[in-house]
C-alpha cells in the first residue's frame, strides 16, 4: 500500500435566535450558532527511501466554533429598507476571533421591480485537517505547525436587479466582486493557495502555511427563474467572471475555477 487513511468526522450544531418587532418599520433579530466537530483524522503514506509510512495526520479529538450575529431591519418606506448588523466567528482551538459588519439596502419602486446592494465581511476557517498537518521538526520527530493559521477574509459588494415579468416568472441580473485576503498559502516561495482546493478529487493541504494570500473573484450573473405553476417550473443561469489569487511568490494567477463562463439549466414537470 502506498496511502493508509482511517479518519472519521461528524458535528453537533445548535442554533438559538431571538427576534422581535418594535413597530411596522423595524425589526431586530440575533442569534448564535455553536457547533462541536469531532475527529479521528489518521493518514499516512509510504516513503520509499526510507521504506516506512510518515504520518500525514495523527488527531483525535473535538473542535469548537461560536458565531454569534445580529441583524436590524429599518423600512423608510414601502419602497425603501436598509439592513445593518453584524456577525462573528470564534475559533477557541487557536483563540481566533473575527466580527463582520453587513449592510444591505433596497429599493422597490413598484410591485414588479427591486433593486438591491450589499456589502459584508465574511471569514471562513480553513479545512480541519489542515490544522493537524504534521511536519518533519527533527529526524522522526514530528509536530504541527498549522496551529495558529487564522481565517481567510472577503470583502463581499453585490449590486442586484429583479424584476417579475409575470405571476410565475422573474429574471435577476446580479454584479459582484469579492477581495479575498488572509488567505492559507505557502511559507516558502511557490504558486500554492488555499484557494484552489476543491478543484480536483484529491485535497492537497501544506504544512507551515500563512495568511499572507490574497485573491479576486469579479462578474456578472444572470438567472431566469419560472416557479412552479401547473406542475412545470425551471431555472436558467449564466455567469460571465473572472478569478484570480496570488500566492506567496507575489505573482497573479488565475484560480483553478477560473473557467470565465458558467451555465446551469434545471426543469422539472410534476404529474
């Protein structure tokens, strides 16, 4: 055998809100979500000219994540409502701690027409069993060196149209960018970026990593939506972007998403 892996992984996750109305203009809700994930993450792989197994990972064990947020609702009018608040992310393993602003406003001039725009700071933890990579310290002495990696950050702008062109069918034209940083890359001077996983079967995740990575997603999307009515509906969207990172030798990629075009077509009939 060349690789061994016996690894399982589950989650607890409770979510508790509060949410209340203070009069026909405004609303404030808030919450917090907790989850307990728990691992038995063990690989290793076969090296050849030592004709023995390194261990890749060797955890077993619980992780904790908090997140609390609040979000208040204030209508100016019929046509006009903003959204601000917050959310928040706490990741005790490393005593990481994040608070992201949200604001959202809208304009619905008439029954058939909406337009919105959005920002948000959004974080996310890097895969779990990257945090236990174990890494060659001394000869047959290992250790982790993941431990301290923070979360990756993007900044979020989206600017969108709907509009209903009927009872069952709307059409929604949404603009975006997003500015990634903190990303997970390479201590040493390569093109790997965290940014890229997910693109193949396999998961390739590096020891001694930093968030000094950054990245840009931009474009534009088009969806036309018919809901169900008399047992058809359908969905089409098309996307036009562009992704792109930069990892830790200071030059810009494309990502391995960057396919510059996405299609999707679902439709079903009900009988």
């Amino acid at each position: 055998p060349y690789y061994r892996d016996n690894s399982y992984e589950g989650a607890i996750s409770l979510h508790s809100y509060y949410q209340t109305k203070f009069n026909a203009k405004s609303n404030l809700r808030a919450g917090v979500y907790a989850d307990r994930n728990f691992f038995k993450l063990i690989d290793s792989v076969f090296v050849g000219s030592r004709n023995s197994f390194i261990n890749l990972t060797n955890y077993t064990g619980s992780l904790y994540t908090i997140k609390p947020y609040a979000q208040f609702q204030y209508k100016y009018s019929d046509k006009v409502s903003t959204v601000v608040g917050f959310s928040s992310i706490y990741f005790p393993y490393n005593n990481t701690f994040s608070l992201e602003p949200r604001l959202g406003f809208s304009y619905v001039p008439n029954s058939k027409n909406r337009i919105s725009l959005g920002y948000g700071l959004h974080s996310r933890l890097a895969p779990f069993r990257s945090y236990f990579i174990e890494t060659e310290i001394t000869p047959n002495v290992y250790g982790t060196t993941n431990d301290n990696l923070g979360l990756s950050k993007a900044h979020h702008i989206v600017l969108a149209y709907d509009r209903n062109i009927n009872a069952y069918t709307r059409i929604k034209v949404e603009s975006y960018y997003q500015h990634l940083f903190n990303v997970p890359v390479s201590r040493n001077t390569n093109t790997y970026s965290l940014l890229n996983q997910g693109a193949d079967f396999g998961v390739v995740l590096e020891d001694s990593m930093v968030n000094k990575g950054t990245g840009d997603n931009y474009g534009i999307e088009l969806t036309l939506e018919h809901f169900l009515n008399k047992g058809f509906y359908y969905l089409l969207t098309g996307s036009l972007y562009k992704s792109s990172y930069e990892p830790s030798n200071g030059i810009t990629y494309p990502t391995a998403f960057d396919s510059r075009f996405a299609a999707n077509l679902l439709a079903g009939r009900e009988f």
